[in-house]
C-alpha cells in the first residue's frame, strides 16, 4: 500500500514537471517520449488519473493529517 502510495507521488510529480515545461515553453515533452504515438500519450494522461483518484483515495481512508490535530 504504501508502495504504491510512492509511486503515485512519483508518477503525479514527474507529470507536474512535464506539464509546467510545457507551459512554459509550448514543447510537449511527454509527446516527445512517446515518440509522437497518440496512444500512448493517452495512457500515460489516464495513468495521471489514477494516480491522483489513488491518493485521493489514500487521503480520505487513511487521514494521515488526523496526527498532526
């Protein structure tokens, strides 16, 4: 659980850093890795979903923020 926990952190941080390059610079990186293959690029933008609805998840069944009150 908690390893995957991580690796949602990970994935949706990685993410956050491709898409604010884009925003800054028009140049689409997770494109670029993905060779130009829509698909793929598909995939990795619903993995970002999951990701997120996993921690949003993890945020409500756990409440790790309930300690520090």
């Amino acid at each position: 659980m908690k390893l995957t926990t991580l690796i949602c952190c990970g994935y949706l941080v990685l993410f956050g850093i491709l898409a604010a390059v884009y925003a800054l610079s028009g140049f689409d990186l997770l494109l670029f890795f993905c060779f130009g293959n829509v698909t793929a690029y598909r995939v990795f933008l619903s993995l970002a979903g999951v990701g997120a609805l996993w921690l949003l998840f993890w945020l409500i069944a756990f409440r790790p923020t309930k300690p520090l009150s």
